[in-house]
C-alpha cells in the first residue's frame, strides 16, 4: 500500500511533506509531486505536513482522484527525487 498525491497539490508550491518523509519517495514533476508507490513505506508523516490536503492513502483516495493512484506511479517513475524543501512561490 502506498500514499497518492491527488488535485489540490496541483501548482501548489509547497514542500513540506518532502522533508518529513524518511522514504525519499517524492518526485517532483514540476506543476505538482508524485510519491511512488514502490517507495512509499505507509508511515503517513507526509498526511498531515501537506498544507494543501493533497495526499491520501490509496485505499482513502477520493473517487473524483482515482485517476491520481496511477498517475502518481507513472509519474514518479519519470521524474527526479526532491528530498529537501524548497522555497514556495509567493503572488
């Protein structure tokens, strides 16, 4: 079982789960974060760390999001680690 990043982390500029997690399992795929699946250890340390109530437990996912369990394993698989916190956008 894993964590899936779902919508609201769409152009969320946020890194905060990324520092928590002691599995490096984020990628960043540039307008949001993916966390694969192989990776993810179910410790749930991200879940409350994302300010934008982005990430679920699969078996949690919204049904809206479902479409997210799938594209957070193809994505992660493309796109590179982000282990360390980066500065969020300010408008």
């Amino acid at each position: 079982m894993a964590h899936v990043v779902a919508q609201p982390c769409c152009d969320c500029t946020y890194t905060e789960c990324v520092v928590v997690c002691p599995a490096g399992c984020f990628h960043d795929g540039g307008r949001m974060l993916y966390i694969h699946p192989d990776d993810c250890i179910d410790c749930e340390a991200c879940v409350p760390a994302c300010p934008a109530n982005a990430i679920y437990h699969e078996d949690k996912l919204p049904a809206e999001w479902s479409p997210f369990r799938d594209l957070n394993a193809t994505m992660a698989r493309q796109c590179a680690t982000i282990t360390s916190r980066r500065a969020a956008a300010t408008n």
